[in-house]
C-alpha cells in the first residue's frame, strides 16, 4: 500500500472512548511526535476493538506505535464556496 504511515510517539490529551447508536466505537486524540527542530501533533482516530483496547490499556504520556494510512474528509461551505479539511 503506498498510503501507509508509521508513527511513534505520546499521547497528548486524555482518551475518550465515543460509542454510537449502532454500537460503533471511537477514539480521537493527538499523537506528539518529536522532529529535528519542533514537535508535530497529528489527529489519530481508532475504530471499533481498537478504540476499546486503547483507551482501556493506555492514557495521556503513554508512548505508542501507530500503523496506519492518511485519509482526508472534505466539507464545503455552501455560503462562501470553500472547502474544509
């Protein structure tokens, strides 16, 4: 797969698990990770057992691996014609 990514580093705000109707679970948190000159802090999002395991087994400080891919959700504006990542 050429849309793969590798991450490790900490998390960096406290895990919240989100469940919904259907009974799909969630966790979105921020991911430190430390580079040559600064720190990045991407948006991870966990799905289903994962999400479940993550926020059981780990907490905000914990340094994880991350195994994934990039995926990019577009909105527009209907008032002024633009678009949102």
């Amino acid at each position: 797969m050429l849309n793969e990514i590798r991450f490790i580093g900490r998390i960096a705000n406290d895990l919240e698990l989100i469940t919904y109707d259907d009974d799909q679970k969630r966790c979105t948190f921020s991911l430190a990770i430390e580079t040559a000159y600064s720190t990045d802090f991407p948006r991870i999002t966990v799905f289903g057992k994962k999400a479940t395991n993550l926020v059981k087994y780990n907490n905000k400080g914990d340094l994880i691996f991350v195994d994934g891919y990039i995926c990019l959700l577009y909105t527009s504006d209907a008032a002024d014609d633009s678009l949102r990542v």
